[in-house]
C-alpha cells in the first residue's frame, strides 16, 4: 500500500521525486559524467540528454535545489580553472567572470537567478579570490526576448540578437580576460550573443563555458 501511495505522489508530483534523487545522489555520480568539450566556440562539461544531468539543471534552474546548483558550481570551477586560469594568465591577465543575465520575461526573476547563485559558489571556491573578479551586473537584457526554449534555432538567434548589452562599457578592458558562464547551450545562440556584446564594447578575449549541452556531445 506504502509503495502504492509513494508511486501516486511521485506522478502527480514528480518535482518532489527528482528533488529526493538529487538530494540523495552522491555527486562523485555526477563528476562520473563530465567530459570536457569544445563545442563551436564554448566548453561544455556534459551532455543534456543524460537524465541525471538533465533533472540536475533542472532542479538547480526551476527549483531552487542547493545541492544541484552546489554540484553544477563544482563543475563550472572544475573547467575554469583547467581552461582558463593556467598560471601564465593569471600573471598576465586580469579575469573576470560573468554569468548570462536572467531573462526579463520570466516571472519572479528579482527572487531568484540560479546563474548568480551558481556565481556566488564558484567565487567561495577561488583559495585566492584576488586572482579573479566576479562580476554580477555586466551583462543586462535591453529588451524583452522570448523564452528560448520554445523556439527553434533560427528563432533563438533572432529572439537574442542585440539583446544583451554591457552596463558599464568604460569598463571593458583589453587587458582583462572575460570568462562567460552558462547552464545549457542548446544552439549557442544567447551565448554568442553575450560575447558580441562584449566585443562591441572592446574586450579582446573572452571564453564561453557551459556546463551542459543539447548538441550532439
């Protein structure tokens, strides 16, 4: 009867189930998954169609998991600094590290941003915060785009295209290496995006990252 009602909760409420797995999942399971790639022009760390990864960013994106965007962080960390923070480039660079903005249009968006929150993990990890800035308000949506997961890919590139804009442009530096961080590349179309923005206002070098990917991994 237990197994019955437990099955009954799970179909009608199967946020709660996929919470429990993460909350039960030891995280080593997912470090098992990572394979770092270079996808077009960005790192990606896993691919989205593994159901774990999937129900992950999920419960990190929508649900407000801590141990989902705490694993995620691990993994974003894990690529930034065997990517982009070799010891030659902290010497010669400054980095700054930013995450794409949330969308305008999606509703309660000042309660929570999992991207900002996946921010804040990964610069309590830095042993040495001096030799990185994080940087939360770069990037801002100048007007309003549709959710991108509804649209094909033409469609996203078109929905984003001079969407993002830089907040403080006087403060791009062509010494400064950027580093822009993301959940999911499904076409890379916001990620690019986000890099025009910063090249049309004068960065030099910029690296994309995302932790997992709708592209054939």
């Amino acid at each position: 009867m237990l197994k019955f009602i437990v099955k009954v909760i799970d179909l009608l409420f199967p946020k709660y189930q996929s919470q429990q797995t993460i909350d039960d999942l030891n995280k080593y399971k997912i470090f098992e998954k990572f394979n770092l790639k270079k996808i077009d022009s960005a790192y990606v760390l896993c691919d989205y169609a593994d159901n774990l990864i999937k129900t992950l960013v999920k419960q990190a994106k929508y649900y407000k998991n801590k141990k989902a965007v705490d694993i995620i962080a691990d993994g974003l960390f894990g690529v930034i600094q065997e990517i982009a923070l070799s010891a030659q480039e902290i010497s010669e660079k400054d980095i700054v590290i930013l995450g794409i903005p949330p969308n305008k249009t999606r509703k309660k968006i000042e309660e929570y941003d999992h991207i900002k929150l996946i921010l804040k993990y990964i610069e309590k990890r830095s042993i040495n915060t001096a030799m990185y800035r994080i940087n939360y308000k770069l990037l801002f949506w100048n007007k309003n785009i549709k959710r991108q997961s509804k649209l094909k890919k033409d469609e996203r590139i078109k929905n984003v295209s001079g969407a993002l804009s830089v907040s403080s442009p006087e403060d791009i530096s062509e010494n400064t290496k950027y580093i822009i961080i993301d959940d999911i590349k499904t076409t890379g179309a916001t990620l690019n995006e986000a890099r025009r923005a910063l090249y049309d206002a004068g960065a030099k070098e910029i690296t994309l990252i995302a932790f997992a990917t709708n592209m054939k991994f």
